[in-house]
C-alpha cells in the first residue's frame, strides 16, 4: 500500500524506530527521523535511501530527554515547513532495575526520555497539526505500561505516565480531527538482545510492530486504533 505521507520518527535510527522508518519508506512516506547520535542517523538515512531511492529522509540530532531540546526538534521540523501527517514518539530508555535498588536518577531519566520527549515534541507539533484538522500520533509505550513486573523500576512508571498521557491526548483531540494511537510491545528482537541469550525465534521481531502501526496509519479518516497490544506468540518472558 502507498502511503504517501510525511512521517516524524523519534528514536528513529535503530531497533523499533528503524523499522517504523523501513515500513514506512516502503509505504512512500517521507521521513524525518531524530535520534541522539548523528552517525547513526546517517547510517540509518544511507540505508533507507538505498533501499527505497523514491523517498526523502531527514535526520536531526537532539537529545528529546531534555525538555528543551525536545521543544527545538519539534520547532526545527516546523522550520523546515513538514506537514506532519504521523508523529511517532519512540525515543526511549531503559534501565533494569527495583525502584529501591536501581540508579540514582534512573526516575528522573527515563521519565525525561520515555514522557517528557512525547509531551514536549507533541505539543510543539500540535498546533500546525491542528490548523490543518489532521494526522496521527503513535506513541509507543510497552507491555510494562500495563502490567508491572519484577526488574522494571522506573522504565515500567515511566511506561504506565506515556500510556496515560496518550489516553488523556486521545480524548482532547477527538474534535480536532487527530487521531491518537497508544502501542504496547512486548519483546521485539533488536540488536539490544543480542548476547542476551534469549533465542530470536522465542520473540516478535521490529518488524511485526512496525507492521501494525501502518496497517492503523492506513485506515480511512472516521476510523482509530485507540490500543495496539502485541505479544510473543508464547507470551511475555
């Protein structure tokens, strides 16, 4: 299916948001992807050009997990004059850890990177997308946004705040023409497994996610995906 549309990736150059960025590409998008590290990015943005040479990919470096730099992605992506038709707030971190053993810190980090980088790059978009009464925002939460588990800590809170975020900006945009999409991953294989031990067929790949999230960027106007939940095919781990 051609899709045609300008697609703003957060976390774009590797693991999950790499494959949003290929289903999309493959999907005739345009793509502006950010992620911290701009030799990843230009990694990413070589492939993609390689592999689908129709398409026009954009890279930023900012750190989202400061507020400020998150508000300055999102005003440079308006500067370049993007019409965002899908937003995809992916940026992440994760720190395995007990709430009363993990980092000091680790709350106040991966609630900057996991929340803070959607609420900021979201609101800075928001009113060119709301002049235009259109688009979709896909914020990528995970299986520990609703269920919590051992060694979670404060990626798991982190989760559950992003989940309640999205369903907060589902309901407050309703009447603006926007949809809002929150999905719940479980365990994707990426190069972060690797060495693991944990076998690659035991788990979903990038891929299977990346797909579901086009399928529902795909649906006509009058309908939304509010809650994408996927999981292994033998369950959580």
């Amino acid at each position: 299916m051609v899709l045609s549309k300008h697609v703003v990736i957060t976390g774009g150059s590797k693991g999950l948001g790499f494959a949003f960025a290929e289903a999309f590409a493959a999907g005739g998008c345009s793509l502006v992807l950010c992620a911290r590290g701009e030799k990843d990015l230009d990694k990413a943005a070589a492939s993609l050009r390689e592999a689908y040479p129709g398409i026009t990919v954009v890279t930023a470096a900012f750190d989202l997990g400061r507020p400020e730099a998150a508000k300055a992605f999102g005003q440079w992506v308006l500067d370049k004059g993007v019409p965002v038709d899908i937003l995809i707030n992916n940026a992440g971190r994760f720190v395995m850890g007990n709430l009363f053993d993990e980092p000091e810190g680790s709350l106040e980090d991966m609630i900057g990177t996991n929340l803070y980088s959607a609420y900021h790059v979201t609101r800075t978009l928001l009113p060119s997308m709301m002049a235009r009464r259109s688009g979709h925002i896909f914020n990528i939460c995970s299986i520990a946004s609703l269920q919590a588990y051992k060694y979670g800590g404060s990626y798991s809170v982190s989760k559950f705040a992003l989940l309640g975020f999205s369903k907060n900006l589902r309901e407050d945009l309703k009447p603006h023409g926007i949809k809002v999409t929150a999905v719940c991953p479980g365990a994707a294989y990426t190069s972060s497994w690797e060495g693991s031990g944990v076998e690659p067929g035991r788990i979903m790949t990038a891929a299977d996610v990346a797909q579901m999230v086009f399928a529902a960027a795909s649906l006509s106007p009058q309908a939304t995906v509010e809650d994408i939940v996927l999981r292994p095919q033998l369950g959580d781990l």
